[in-house]
C-alpha cells in the first residue's frame, strides 16, 4: 500500500476510536431537586 493510504487509514481508525471513547464517557446523571424560596408578594400580580 502508498505511504498515504496507510496515513489515512491510521488517522480513520484514530478518529474512530476517539469516538467510540468519548461515547462510552458519556453518562446520564439523574436529575437534581432543587427546592427555592419563593416570595408571595411574586406570585401575586
């Protein structure tokens, strides 16, 4: 095989396999409750 093609495959297999990477990363994390004080007088309008 010509010197690029083996580039371009090498580079192929780099980009995928830090795709597949970061994909494994990515976790959902459960939501968060987050309680705040609301003041009467806003509510009224």
């Amino acid at each position: 095989m010509s010197r690029s093609v083996m580039t371009l495959v090498i580079l192929l297999v780099v980009v995928v396999g830090g795709l597949f990477l970061l994909a494994g990363r990515a976790r959902e994390k459960p939501p968060v409750r987050v309680e705040k004080a609301v003041n009467l007088a806003n509510l009224q309008g």
